[in-house]
C-alpha cells in the first residue's frame, strides 16, 4: 500500500499530524484505541479540508455539512481534526441561541488530557462536551443510525423552508465514517435500508474496510460481500482500494456530494495503524496504545521528529486554515447574504425556522392541547393520538412516524397537509419506519440533533429492541418523544411475547429519561404538555391498548397534577389517611373503584395517581411528604407490572398488586383476574391493612 | 395468481384445511392473524409432508428436522398443520427424558380455544406449551436467529458424534418462514450474515414476500433487493413466483434440502389472505378476524362447507399420515436401527450425545471447579476465564463465545482440542459471533433449544443490544449463560457509552433471569456452580475488567454462600449488629475495608456480600431474617449500579451509595473518588446512621 498517491508535501503534513497526535494522546493516557486514527487520517482530513461545507469560526451554523465519526473509538481522529482546523467552542446565550466564542473547542492542553476528568477528549466522542462533535458515538451503529435521521431532517429542512430563488439555501450533506462493527450491528443494516429506501442522497458512508477486528482477522466472523449487499439495500457503492491515495479518495468524495438520489457507500481498503512497523494491519493495534518505542518506530516511519509530542506543524495549521477554513468562511457568508435576503422575503418561513433549531415553541401552542369529558372512553393510545394530532398542527417540525405499527399505536398525523415524508416528497410529517424499531430510534436521535422534534412509536414491550438508541437519547438530552402503546397484560391475546411486565422497571432505569404512564386521556394531554416543553430530555409515554374511562374532574382532582409525577386524586375528609391507593395507567381505574368501597364504608382512604417517578422525585420534600406522608404506612400500590423499584414508595408495610413473572394468552379482563389486579383485591388488601394498623 | 398449479385434489384438500381452521380460530376468537396462515398454507403443508425429516409419534426424536415460524403472529398455521400432521403431545419422565404419548398435542378442543386462557395454542407460539413448536416466536427476528443456532447445533453434533460408517446420523436440516419483519429487524440481518458467514447449508429461510405490511403496502418503508442483499451475504437464494404453486415450491425445497455450503433463501411471492374476495392482499387481513361473512364467501372460493367450522376432512388426515406420517415414521425407525449400531461401537459416544440432548451433567463436573487463594489478584473477568476452561474441559457441550470481544471478555476456551467453529470445522467450541450481539443471543436461543449449553460474552453494556433475546431465554426458560463484562464505571476511560449504569436494574427486572455479580474469584468459581447446575434458567454474569483482590476465606464466610444470593461475610460479636453494609461485586471490597474500620473502632458491623437478589429472594424468610434482620434498620448498600429496587433491601433508613446518572471518562479510581463510591464515604455513612439509632 502506496503512501505517496497524490499527497502533497502539506497534506502529508496535515494528515500525519493527525496521525502523531492520536499516537501521542493515547500513549499519554495509557488507554485508547490508535490503529483507526492513523488508518482513516487521510480520508477524514481531504473529507473536511476539500469537502465538508463548514465553518471553523461558526460550527453552529445551522446548514453546515455533518461529519459523524461512527466508529467512535477513533475518538482522537475527531479531536486532532477539530484540533487542527481551529473549531471554535460555541456557548449558548440567555435567549437559548448558540454563538461561536474565539477559544478553541478543542486546545492542545485538552489533547493531552485525553481521557482524563474533565476533558472534553472523552473516551468517546460525548455531544455538548465540545463544537463539532456532533453526536455521541462509542456503541456501534448508533453513529451511521443517527446520520440517517441527520439526513432526513437535512431534507425536510430543505424541502420545508426553500423557496423560489432559494431552493439550495437549507440543503446540507452528511458524512459518516463507519467500522466493520457499525456494518455488521442490526441497527446499521436497519439504518442503511431505510436510508436506501428514503433515497438519501445527501448522505454518504465511508466504510474503514481495514479487515481487522478485535478477535483477530475480520474474516473470522465476516464474509460478506458488502458492496454487493448495499447495492441490494438501494445504495451507490463507490470503492477505493487504497486509503491512502488522495487521488482516488478525491474522485470518491466528488461522485459522493454530487448524488442526488441515493445514499453512497464508499468502501475504503485501508490498514490499521498505518505506519506502524510492529503493529500495522495487527488487532494489537486496535484498543491499546502502541507503546513508547512503537510510537517512536512509528515516528521514523512518518520522519516525524521522534522526541517531540504533541506536534502540530504552523505549515500543516496554516494550509487547513487556507483551504478548510478560508472555503467554510466563505461559503458561510455567502450564506448570510442569502439568508438576509431570504428572511425580508420570507419572514415567517424564516421565524419558524429559527424557532425549529432553537427548539422554540410557538407562544400558543399549548391551546391546541385538547381537554376530555367522562364521555369518552378511550384507550390512552387513542386519546394520544388525537393529542398529538392536535398539537401537530402547532409544531411544524414535529415529525415522526412508527415502527410499521401506526395504525395500532396511533401516530399518524392525519391533518390536512400533514404528508408525509418519502423519497418522492420531502417536507412532510409522516415517516414510515419500517419493522426497524432500533434505526427508528437511532435515527431520531439524528433528526433531534438538527433541530427537529421527532416522535417515534412501537409497542411498549418492543422498547427493548431499541434500547440502546433510547439511552443515548437519554446521555446526549435530546427530547425525542418514545410513544410506546399496548403498555400491560392489558394488550389480551398476543400474550407474553407481547405483554410488557419489566418495560417500566427498564425504562424507569435510565437516568435521564422521564416515563410518563398517564391513567386517561387528560393525563395524557398533560403528559404531552409535560414532553413537548422539556427540550433537553426524551420521553417514554406508555399507554394502553384497552379502553378506559375519563375520571369526572369535578370529583377528582386536575390532571395537571401530572406535572409534579403523582397527586393526591381524592381523599375522604381531611384527616390523616388511613390508607393510601396508588395507581398508573390502567390500572388507576381499579384502584378509584376500590377507593369508592373503601370510602362507602366509611376508611379514610387516599388515592394517588402516580404517573411518573422522574417528575415525582424532582418535588421538593414537603411536596413529596404532602402526597405520601411518612406517618402514613398503609400503602397499596397497583401496576400491571413488576415491583422492582416500588419499594421506595411502599416502605417496608406497604404491598404491592402487580405482576411476578410473565402473562399469558387470554382476553385482558381474564387476564386481570388471573393475576389479581382487580377491585376485589385492592379492597381486601387495603382492609387488611387497616386492620393491621 | 394461479390457484390450480401442481395442486392435487387431496393436496388441495389438505392445504384448504389449514385454510379454513386458521380463519375460523382466528374468527372464534375474534382475535389473531388469518392473512398469513392463509396465505402461506400450501409452502408449510408441502414442506412438511414432503420433505421435513420428522416423525410426528416421535416429536422429540434428537435429529429431526427443524420447522421455525419466524412470524409467530401466523401461529394458527403452525397449530393447524400441528393438528392436520397428528403430532403427539410428549412428556417428561422422572429420570429427565421425553417421552411421546398417544395423545395429540394439538386437539380440535384446543384450536377451538385459540388465545384462550390455558389453551396450548396461544396467540403466539410458545415453547413448551406443546410439542411441535420448536421455539417461542412473535417478536420479529428472533425465529429466524433461533433458526441460525439451530443450525450451527446441527452441524456440531453431527460433526461431534459422527463416526465412521455413521457420518450422517446426527445430521438435520432446520427451515424457518418469514415474513417482511423478520427481513427488516437489525436481528435478522445479523443472523443472515452470520448464517452465509458459517455456510451453514443445513438451513433454509422461506421468505414470505406478501408485499404488505400493517401501515399498508410495504413499498411504503422497503425497498431492498433482497435476493442481492442475501447474496451479497453468502446465501443461495431462490424464487417462487407464485406461492400456490407446488410444483415450484417442491423444485425450490428439493434444492434446499440439498444445498451444503451455503443457506438458502427461498423468496415465496404471495398473497396475504389469498381467497378471500374481500380481504385479500390487504393489511387488513394482518392482524384481525376477516369477519363472519368475509370468512363464509372464502370458503365459498375455496368450495368449502360454508357453515362448517374447523373441519377437518379424513381424507386431508388420512393423507397426511400416509405420506409425512409414514415417511417420517420409517426414517425414524431406521434410524432408531443405526443408532443401536452406533451404541454398541462408540457407546462412550453415544452416552455423551444423550447426556447433552438431555442437559445432564457428567458427575463429577464440578471436581474441576477451581478454588483461588488470596494471592490471586484478578479481575472477575479474568477468573471467570479460567472457570469457563477448567470447567469448559468437563462439558463438552459448553459451547459459546462473544460479539468480538473474546479477549477482553477472557471468553475464549483455550485448552487443548477446544477448537473453532467455523465454516471449515464443525465440531470446534469456540463461536465467533461477530460484532452482532443480538443474532448471538437469538442464535443461543436455538443452541440450547437443541440440546447445547451455550454461553455469550460481551460488554455488559451491551446487553440492552441483546435485551429481546435475553428476554426469550428466560421466557422459554433456556440456561444460556450470558458473561457479561466491564460491569460500571471500574472500566474507566471508555467513558459514559461503555460504562453500565442502569443495566444491573434492567437485568434484574427480567422476570426469570438470574443475575449474579460475584466479588472475587472464589465467588465467580460458586457463580459458575450455581450457574451450569440450573437447566431451566438463563444466568446473567456481571463481571469487572479492573482488578479486584481475593478475600481470605480464613477470615470471610466461605463463598458457597453465593448460591443463597446473599449471605454474611463477617461480623463483629453475636449480639445484634449496629449496621450491615450490603455489598456486590467489586464494591464488597470497599465495604469490607470499611467494616474493618468500623470493627477497629468498636462498633458491631456485619458484612453483607449480595451477588443475586433472584436466588436471595428463592430463600425462604426465616434465611433471609437471619441475614437482614428487620430490627437492624441502619444499612448500607454498596453498588456502583443505580438506586432502583434497592429500597427492598434498605428500608426507609438506609442509605445506598452508588451512581444517580450516567458516568464519565477518566481513569477509574478518579471516578469512585468524584462518586462517592470510597471506603471513607461507607465509613462515614455508618457512622453517621450508627449515631442516629
């Protein structure tokens, strides 16, 4: 393999500059992964110093070309480009706008805190820690997953907001750089067909075919023929077989930014480690540091001077400053100009675009927030849906779709003009997903990181096939909006392989994510309220597929007590309670009816609605002890789930009414009774307890 | 679409049956999916009667053919041809092996109750409700990855057992259909690649390309070329252009039935809920009844009885058992005659096949356990490794390996004749399962269904990659052992993405699965113990990539007491303790420096080591009182894992110390530090709650 194709003497330069600093950084932190670095450090610097469509000094700029490192190991690789192009760190300004500061995102000091507390050199690249990470990258496939749903929101706000004179003003590009692992992960097979299907033109990965994996050679668990693969998956497969010819990265890149109706595949022949004498082309190379002395070998090789650390040429800087940054500047002003023009045009388009990247809400749009009467009976699916349409219509760039489930999860947004989003029409709000719950999601992270508020469906217990997705919506506090329905037993017949029983403990796990089980359909208009004004954290709304009664708000006390994670629903008399009933979702019902007997004959009893542990563990003490008071020991919590975490809820005399193990196949309401969720049981227990005080 | 092609009148008669019986369950139940069984019938019936190696008197004869419903949502077609093939229900007997009786396993009474309660026909089929169904399926995926370990186990007994003059006894085949879900999910491909990466010719996927989906037509979300997509992954495919076309369908089988380098797709062209005038090629037939007069005017075209339900013609019978009846009977009598033979000449051979097929242990397996010293200093990832060889030698059926990370899970058995499986060698131990934990898990599944006992490593955080699988094993009650590594923040520098947090809480909620996370090497030896002893449950265990000392057993319980979950390590006199603190994994050791101190200092401590709540909570409460007595309210636990559940253990005094949210990179005594995760924070913690009482 050649090291001399079409290099000139500067970019040499600037590319082993890449290299040594990613040499240099893992070797000082004794821990990383510098085989990929030094292997991809060609393509990724003519990729922003020729291609990308970026500006150093505003890496805000919202129309900027989208670089996304899926293999996120090859954390320095990012760093030492970010480094050597001079982004600047952004800061985020009292009014929720973001602007370029003069200091550099990332400095040579943080360099050499690679890994280290504190340091915006993360193991893995960590969106919000520094400008120009553009996402959070590290688990395999989220990376290529989320340049998906870049891709998309690229389009949409393209087809959205141009306009005659302006087609091309929104338009932007996304470029990922992908391993064996993004490759070989469901969620990059899922993400690369529903890219090919979408017609994703602006979208293109750079595959880093180095045939090395951490087990030894690729071939141990990987034979396909990936070019043959993708062109099945609707994708352009360019190939260049040396990753260390400009020339023919170059010609690549070129027929890549001029597509325009399908994603490109670029498979790039390249060796880990380049360079390396020892460790070149060697899975040694992959997650540990070279070494001293192979750092030093490796130095000769590049006749890089072998004692100096941390090198970064003023020739190399200068050149990419000359080129990245003078064509980013540029083109960004030029940008302006445009724009300027654009908005004395077109100055609602041009409002409503600023208020979409700056996760703005319209100042009314709550209005829209539909209120329910005992009337309707619906299941909490069903009175989403009519929420979501309903607020739709306020929030243009609420966007979404399901898991091939819409029909069944509600989601569709049916109001005129709504469309939806295809490879033949761009501006619409409806995407079909596809049986790809993971790509889905992952997907959605993508589309929330460029300024859309995407919501995405499946059935509750099919939470778990896009897990992984849905935490890092949590870590990068992206507010995706999970509508996750058929939330219990209480789906019937599909039985246990559809039947959530630990999807709540799981979801009510992750740190970051609120889980919102609303009981009827104005608790789920509150839970609306409650998702779409946080814009720094998701959403999981779990909803029935059976229908259910709207509580009389007259008798009971307003939803909105949603807000503050669980209410006090009703009490008899206002003495201290003998016994308190809490309820979520469904199972809420059960518990009023209990209430009611309990009260006829004459305990003072307490009903709490408990929606959400998050928002509840957010109050304050006394509001907390006011819902539960501590003196209060007769506790009874009801949910068609598991008990794992209520114990923090029920304290050591409280009991718990839910499920031990998994459901089974039957209509629901046998289903209920079988596993003893019913009004029966709640009463007894509570007059159990009673008595035992 | 032609309805005559190759059909004979009893054919048609047979296929007519399943037909009918799907609608009119799907009917009485006013619940479930008829468009598929319909759809699909004449591709089940000939594969089954014509080609699949099974002898339904003998349903759990070891090397029968495998038939996998990937689309488990079709379940009436598998009951129906179930029922229509007379499949005899089997039990177990005292001494652990099946037996087949005369009953059916499918009786007419029980398709009449389909998705009723206690009916072994299901909304989806559900492993071990009766015999026939190979696997639990519905989550789309999962079939076609069970299918692909079902395979590999094919291969590996046959290449075990196999003798000279005996070579294909233990050889069978294993068909799974799918449907357009199964194609899409992430699982599925990677089970793909895998399958064409093993050239595993034993299998066949027949891929039911109806071209509708639940939001509508499934151009709507794929468009893949999937022949050249499989191709592209190594599979051999074919098409059928017309799925009522038997003489086609039969060309395709034969060529599967003889492919042996390489997986065959057969791309089955069809129509859902062919027939029905109304309905038919329609989403709406998916997932809900056709209607009581939709299901009479389909009979009408299919001229059938209109007001006969579930009829079973005696013709339709009587010909299914006088081809797949006979055939299958024969094949397994002759078969029955070799392996007589093969007894009598390798009986060492044979007693292992039969002690595999029946998840017996060799009985002195355990004499290999390992016991280590405090000398040892080793991560628990590293003794784990040396237990899975020394035990690995004992139990040649222990078969696994990990998503590429087999030398940082220490996974890899490396004693002498361990050996790969791999394209070119069948009978090796040493899977390597590629960067797709998913397909590992869901190919696990199969494994063990099969008689394996497989295990499957990777980091612990990637676990929520293979939640649905590991969600199934327990379900099906499969002991697939999951060696889950790099256990919390203890990894260090890989940061946020890589360090579990909230995945101990997740585990735990999967009802079924046992967790344990072992503290030193001793305990990890008992994990092990504890883990290979249970046959009816999947065992999740949690391991450390740092370091940890071994405890002096002179001085600690011994560490047999992990089978009870939790158990006394040490405590400071016999009168009640002034505080327990409860530790797991490699926060025991803080916890036991801070005992220490706690003692020194005159306090009665007790030490709490707490590697499974599952097996705590098997316990029964008189154990349980003795280890956290209810008087003694001042505890501590100890767990660099989230808060959720640990409120059982510590009623409302005590006090957890473990992580809020998610980690950071740095080296990872900086990280205990910035935590709070310290012996001087336990210290202090104690003391503060001893003052208090």
């Amino acid at each position: 393999m050649t090291d001399t194709t079409g290099i000139a003497d500067v970019d040499r330069l600037a590319i082993d500059t890449i290299r040594t600093l990613a040499m240099d950084a893992v070797q000082q932190a004794n821990s990383g992964h510098p085989g990929t670095p030094m292997a991809l450090a060609p393509v990724t610097y003519v990729l922003w110093n020729e291609f990308l469509k970026y500006d150093p000094t505003r890496p805000q700029w919202p129309v900027r070309d989208r670089f996304v490192l899926s293999c996120g190991h090859a954390s320095m690789l990012l760093y030492a480009m970010l480094h050597l192009a001079g982004v600047r760190k952004t800061k985020r300004q009292p009014n929720g706008t973001i602007v370029a500061t003069d200091e550099w995102a990332i400095g040579g000091e943080d360099l050499r805190n690679f890994r280290q507390f504190g340091s915006p050199c993360a193991g893995h690249p960590e969106y919000g820690y520094a400008a120009g990470i553009e996402t959070t990258t590290g688990p395999l496939g989220q990376g290529i997953g989320n340049s998906v749903g870049m891709a998309i929101a690229a389009q949409w706000f393209a087809a959205r907001y141009g306009r005659p004179g302006f087609e091309d003003l929104f338009a932007s590009r996304v470029y990922a750089l992908c391993s064996d692992g993004d490759i070989m992960e469901g969620v990059g097979c899922e993400a690369a067909s529903l890219a090919g299907h979408l017609k994703l033109g602006n979208l293109c990965w750079i595959y880093d075919d180095n045939r090395i994996t951490i087990e030894g050679k690729t071939e141990l668990a990987f034979s396909e023929d990936v070019a043959r693969r993708f062109q099945g998956q609707g994708w352009h497969v360019l190939s260049v077989e040396d990753a260390n010819d400009l020339t023919a990265i170059r010609q690549a890149l070129t027929q890549a930014s001029g597509q325009q109706s399908q994603p490109t595949l670029i498979v790039l022949r390249s060796v880990i480690a380049w360079g390396s004498p020892g460790k070149a082309n060697t899975h040694g190379a992959h997650g540990s540091p070279l070494g001293e002395d192979e750092v030093r070998r490796t130095k000769q090789v590049y006749g890089w001077p072998e004692d100096e650390h941390f090198r970064v040429p003023e020739d190399a800087r200068r050149h990419v400053a000359e080129t990245l940054g003078a064509r980013g500047k540029s083109a960004r002003q030029a940008w302006d100009v445009r724009y300027s023009q654009y908005q004395q045009k077109f100055p609602d388009a041009a409002a409503e675009f600023q208020s979409a990247i700056h996760h703005q809400l319209p100042a009314d749009w709550e209005t829209a927030i539909p209120t329910f009467t005992t009337k309707d009976h619906l299941a909490t699916r069903v009175s989403s849906g009519k929420v979501l349409n309903a607020i739709g219509k306020r929030l243009p760039w609420l966007v979404g779709g399901a898991a091939d489930l819409a029909p069944s999860t509600k989601t569709l947004l049916e109001f005129e003009g709504a469309g939806q989003f295809s490879a033949a029409q761009r501006g619409g709000r409806n995407l079909h997903f596809g049986i790809r719950e993971h790509a889905m999601a992952s997907a959605a992270n993508g589309m929330s990181l460029s300024g859309l508020r995407p919501y995405v469906a499946t059935f509750f217990v099919f939470s778990d096939y896009l897990r992984p997705a849905l935490r890092l919506s949590a870590l990068m506090h992206q507010p995706v909006l999970y509508i996750l329905t058929h939330d219990s037993i209480g789906l019937g017949e599909d039985g246990p392989t559809h039947q959530p029983v630990e999807q709540l403990a799981a979801c009510r796990a992750i740190p970051g994510l609120v889980v919102l089980r609303p009981a009827d359909a104005n608790e789920v208009a509150e839970s609306y309220r409650v998702a779409i004004q946080g814009s720094d954290r998701p959403v999981a709304l779990v909803l029935t597929r059976q229908d259910v009664p709207t509580f009389c708000r007259q008798r009971f006390a307003p939803a909105t007590g949603l807000a503050r994670g669980a209410y006090v629903m009703a009490e008899a008399g206002n003495d201290v309670p003998q016994v308190i009933l809490i309820g979520t979702g469904s199972e809420l019902h059960l518990c009023a009816e209990a209430y009611d007997r309990l009260v006829a004959a004459g305990i003072r009893a307490r009903l709490v609605s408990m929606p959400s542990w998050e928002l509840f563990e957010q109050q304050d003490v006394a509001y907390r002890e006011s819902v539960l008071p501590s003196r209060v020991t007769a506790r009874i919590a009801v949910e068609a789930g598991i008990r794992q975490g209520w114990d923090r809820y029920l304290g050591p005399r409280g009991r718990f009414l839910g499920m031990e193990g998994f459901g089974l196949s039957a209509p629901y309401e046998e289903l209920y009774a079988h596993f003893g969720l019913t009004v029966d049981q709640i009463h007894a227990t509570a007059l159990d307890l009673v008595a035992d005080s």
